[in-house]
C-alpha cells in the first residue's frame, strides 16, 4: 500500500477529528472523547505541532498521530521534559495494515532529531512493546501517587538519561475532558450509536492494573 506521511494541515483538521470519533466509537467506552482531545490540543500551549502527522493515501487522509509535551520530575526535584503521543487513529476500514505503525516510527523518529528525552504514553502493552516501549517500572516512573500503572509505557530516546533517579510523571491538562463540552462538540458530528462492547471490560481491567 502507497501511504505518504505529512504533516497536518489546518485543511485537515475536520477530516482528523472524524477519523478519530470513528477509530475509537465504543472502543474503550460507549461513545469516546479522543476527537474532542484533537479539537482542544491543536490550540493548547502543550501541542507540538512538529509532530502532528497524517497518512495519506491516492491524496485522502486515513489516519493520524499527535504529541504533547509532558514532564517528569525526579526526587530531587529536577525536571525533564518528555513527549506524550495520543490518540492515534486509523480508519476503521484501514486498520491492522501497518498504518499507525508507520506513524509511530516516523514520528519516533523525528522525536530523537528534535532531542526529545523519553516518550511515555498511557496505552497497551501487547501494542506497544514492539516499538521499544517498556514498563513505567522499568525506568522507575510512577504517577503521583508513587504507583506504577501496568499501562503506563516508556520508551527512552535518550540513552541513560531516566537512570539513578525515581521520577513522577506529569502529563498536559489537556487530556482533561469536560463532559458538557464533549456532548456539545460530539452533536456537530453525524450521529452514532452508544454501545457496549467487550474491548471496554479490557480497557477497565488494564487501567485498573499496577505493577507492584
């Protein structure tokens, strides 16, 4: 498949937000929030809008990845600056092709050349581990509340720079969804319908688990 990756146009900002409510309708809970995160964050101070990319393909928009910035802070409270990716989003029809995978390495890849330190996401591990992300724990990261989420990952571009240190991570308030806003913005969109489904008992379990 001929898929060409390029940054984000303001042109494509609609067409984005509509691959993202269908890549992850139902997903993860009735409905989803993702295509308002990707509304609010192109205009939030956390955006890195060098890492908004699209896949293309015979000129139409398929899929897309954002960054924001984050941030880690160790015991001795040093900061460092990191990057957060999300959400990634395929079309349905284009799913399990390899697209978001080309995604995630390109944008991996422009990461280290802008000198970004680490990449930590919330996401799952049997998706993610193949593109060398590890354990929160592995990197001793935990949130606030010194606990390691088993869907909190981690991948270091920077070699080293994440050890002797115990670190807290701190992502942008951005991921912050308001409901009342959510329903207003999701009426613009065509209608969809709320449904249960079995990926989000899997989604539950996983954000329930931490490592010990």
């Amino acid at each position: 498949m001929n898929i060409q990756i390029r940054n984000e146009h303001p042109a494509d900002y609609r067409r984005v937000e509509e691959i993202t409510r269908k890549a992850f309708w139902n997903l993860h809970v009735p409905g989803c929030d993702e295509h308002l995160l990707v509304h609010k964050l192109r205009k939030h101070e956390d955006f890195v809008k060098e890492l908004d990319f699209v896949a293309v393909k015979d000129n139409e928009v398929i899929a897309n990845i954002m960054f924001s910035d984050s941030c880690l802070t160790n015991e001795n409270g040093d900061t460092l600056g990191a990057l957060t990716f999300g959400p990634v989003s395929v079309l349905p029809e284009y799913q399990r092709q390899g697209i978001g995978s080309k995604l995630i390495t390109h944008a991996i890849e422009r990461a280290i050349e802008m000198g970004y330190a680490a990449i930590i996401i919330w996401g799952n591990p049997g998706r993610y581990c193949k593109f060398g992300f590890k354990a929160s724990k592995s990197y001793n990261i935990s949130i606030a509340n010194n606990r390691y989420p088993c869907c909190l990952l981690v991948k270091e571009l920077t070699t080293g720079i994440l050890s002797n240190h115990h670190w807290q991570f701190y992502e942008s308030d951005v991921f912050d969804v308001n409901r009342e806003e959510l329903e207003e913005f999701d009426c613009t969109f065509e209608k969809l319908e709320k449904e249960s489904r079995y990926t989000q008992e899997e989604f539950a379990i996983l954000s329930r688990a931490y490592l010990e």
